[in-house]
C-alpha cells in the first residue's frame, strides 16, 4: 500500500494533474468507459442490490455521466483565476482567487450508492487536479470490482488507484496514511472515526452522513401529489438512501387522508405484501443483518422474505416520538406518519432533533414554505417533492450538524478539493509611505478612513 501511495505522492509532486488539457483527457475517458460500460455497470448493482437497470441509471449512472459533462464545459472556467477587489486600503494592486490542487484524496464510499458515491466525487477530485485513491464499499463487491477495472482503463494508477478489501480493515490502514484531503460517505458513527483519525495532521475532511429527513405536510397540500413523491423518494433503493423521507409530520386536519394516499402508493408499486416482495425492479435490502434490523423496527408488522432479502413498504400511521422507529435513522422502506397541530410544533418537533441532511416541505402557500424553510437548519430542502435536491449538479450537496459537513457538486465539487489561493499582486510605481512604521497622526486618521 505504501509503495502505491508514495508513487502517487512523486506523480502528483511533478505537476502532471495541474493542466487541463490533462484533467479533460482524464474526464472524458472516464466519461466514455461509462457509457460504454453502461450494461456492466447495471449488472453489478443488479447483483449487489437488486437494483433493475432503470433505478440504476437514473440514481447512479446517469448522474455520474451528468456531472462528468457538467465538469468537461465548465473546467476551464473553473480553473481560471477570479478577481476580487482590494479597496482603497490595497491600492495599488491587484486581488484574485487561484484554485490550485489539494494533493493526495482518499474517498471511502458507501454501499447503498456504490457506483454513483464512488464515481461522482472521485470526478470532481481529478477536475480539481488531484491524484486520487478510491476505496469502495466491500459490501457491493459486484461493484467493487467493475470500479477498479473502470479506474485501470481510465487512469495512470499514479494518478487514480483502487483499494479494494476488507471493509474495516482497509479502511483503517488507509486512515493511518498521511492524505492531504478525506471524502468519507456512510454512518455517523464512522465519520466520527474518520474525523478523530484526520485530527492529528490536521487533514481536511469532507462528512456526507445521513439522519433522519422529515417530511412536513401541511393542510393545504395537494396530498395526492405529496403521497405519490413522498412514496417516491422512499421507496427508492427500498429506502436505503442518506436523503429519503424518514418520517413524516402530517397537519392533524390532514393526517388520515394522507395515509390513505400513501398506502394507496405502496399498494401500487411496488405492491402490497408478497407482490412487493416477488417484484423484480424494486431493491433487496442490502444484508441479512440490516432486514432483521428494519423487521424488528417494523415491531411484528413487516411483509418481508429472508431469502430474496426484500422487505414491502410499510407506512406506520400510529407512530409516537418514543417509538424505536424514531430513534435512529431507518435507511429502509419504513415510513413512520405523525400529527402536529400548529408549525410552532413542528419546527420544534424537528429543531429537538440533530440537524437532518434533507428537509421536505409540502404545502401550497409560498408563506408556509417560507417559515419552514427559515425555521429549520438542515443540509439541503426540496418543496413539493423529495430527493431532487441532491440530484441537481448546479446546487451543493452536503450536510450540517450531525449530518455532516462539506459540500459538493459540480463548481462545489470542484473547489471542494481545491484549495482557493488568496493573491494579491502589487504594484511597484506607487508606495504610499501610511502604512510604515511609526504611524503618524495624519497616516492613521487617513487609515481609519479608508477602513472603517
């Protein structure tokens, strides 16, 4: 492992990654063996998650390939130089903002999003000219694999090494190695170990964690809509998602007739009961472990099959705050529903709680969403609709709180991994003599003009 990260160390060291012409080449092979590979990718995460081909390219594939083309027109101008203004205090010079390159990034991805999670910051880190190295999830080895191959045929393994292994194990080496940036996706609990590993050298670190995303409904929601994207968002990945709908707040005016509409939607796909469970384009449960984890949470009332590892939907309409279900962020297709009467409630019902990575507003008065929105830290929101939020490359993607820190996607990703060099460039046809040493009495009061 050593030899391997020294040799990145002495590539990126002689300035290969820095120019763009050699990050767009980089880009677009990439860029090109995904397309290329685009059945291969659908066949691993068919096999580490039972996801069907259309969920696999519309959550994982196709975004990744999005953010490919959204970096490769937009590289240059990301690269290049930005002024800023000095003020009269600088005068004469010239202020800018240069991008330059971290170094050596380890990313450490996820299981529940392993071609997506590995794939989308690993292009942002070689945009920013980085040398990078992947660790995948050992829980998707299917995917594991066919990421490592993609990364031999796309890269100098100088410039972007795999590291494929044990989970913890490996995982724990590589934190013992000096990096120069951490991307780290998963649990709360691991991203603190990650954090206290990244503290004696100070190294930076990127935090993409979870928790548990609250979905407010309100009574003048279109509740039929509400349901069927709220049903949406959960049952994508079968609710293994750092930003699915975690439970939901309904108005008490509203409450039972939204529960009507949802169950109406878990009804209809992916199907009630044994149908849910035989239905082939709806996701497994990712192990054994996890589906008698979420059985139990589900406390006797789950339809599930231990050996295909699917578990239905189920919507929990008499859910209370002190239920098991709400103690800990599901990642499953439970779906607890609770009441609140005024917003005052449900902001302090939310607020009470660690800050959640994705807030979900229905409601049809711009004024409700409004307060909401002001009244909740969390690390991103959608109206009228879940998820999308974290699928749009022209907004940051990140956490807040306990539900991590750091922000990436597309111009976000790309200086996510950069450091932004302050320049001033002065001029040496004037030089003022007020900032010299002793100040006199008419310096300073010039000075405090010029700077209060």
């Amino acid at each position: 492992m050593r030899d391997r990260l020294e040799a990145m160390r002495v590539f990126y060291r002689r300035g290969i990654t820095r120019p763009a012409d050699f990050r767009l080449e980089a880009l677009g092979r990439l860029h090109a063996c995904l397309k290329r590979r685009e059945s291969d990718l659908a066949a691993s995460l068919l096999a580490d998650l039972g996801k069907a081909p259309g969920e696999a390219y519309l959550t994982e594939t196709g975004l990744v390939l999005g953010e490919l083309s959204l970096l490769r027109r937009k590289l240059r101008s990301f690269m290049r130089p930005r002024r800023a203004g000095g003020g009269p205090a600088l005068f004469p010079s010239r202020c800018e903002v240069r991008p330059e390159p971290l170094g050596l990034a380890l990313i450490m991805a996820p299981w529940n999003y392993p071609v997506h999670l590995s794939l989308l910051p690993l292009a942002d880190a070689v945009a920013a000219g980085n040398c990078v190295a992947l660790k995948p999830s050992s829980r998707a080895p299917a995917s594991a694999s066919l990421i490592a191959e993609i990364a031999a045929e796309c890269f100098q393994p100088e410039h972007v090494s795999v590291f494929n292994g044990a989970g913890a194990t490996l995982g724990n080496e590589l934190l013992r190695e000096r990096w120069d940036f951490i991307f780290y996706t998963g649990s709360g609990k691991v991203g603190r170990e990650v954090l206290t590993a990244a503290a004696p050298r100070l190294t930076p670190v990127c935090l993409e964690l979870g928790g548990k995303s609250p979905v407010i409904v309100c009574a003048d929601a279109n509740l039929e809509l509400a349901a069927r994207r709220i049903a949406w968002g959960k049952t994508l990945n079968a609710g293994q998602t750092c930003v699915a709908p975690d439970y939901v707040l309904a108005h008490a005016s509203v409450k039972n007739r939204l529960a009507d509409y949802l169950q109406k939607e878990f009804d209809r796909f992916p199907g009630r009961g044994r149908a849910a469970l035989d239905n082939p384009n709806y996701c497994r449960i990712v192990s054994r472990a996890a589906l008698e984890r979420l059985v139990e949470l589900a406390a006797g009332r789950a339809e599930f099959d231990l050996q295909s590892l699917r578990l239905a939907p189920l919507l929990l309409p008499d859910a209370r705050p002190e239920h098991p279900v709400m103690r800990e962020e599901i990642f499953g297709p439970l779906l607890p529903l609770l009441a609140f009467n005024t917003t005052e409630e449900a902001l302090a019902f939310v607020n009470d709680r660690e800050k959640p990575l994705a807030c979900y507003i229905f409601t049809a008065t711009p004024q409700n969403a409004a307060a909401l929105l002001d009244g909740i830290g969390s690390g991103g929101a959608c109206v009228n609709d879940t998820v999308l939020q974290a699928a749009a490359h022209t907004l940051p993607f990140g956490g807040v709180g306990g539900s991590g820190l750091g922000r990436y996607h597309g111009r976000y990703g790309f200086e996510l991994f950069s450091h932004l060099k302050s320049v001033v460039r002065r001029g040496t046809w004037c030089d003022p003599p007020l900032r010299y040493l002793p100040v006199a009495a008419l310096a300073l009061r010039l000075i405090r003009r010029f700077l209060r």
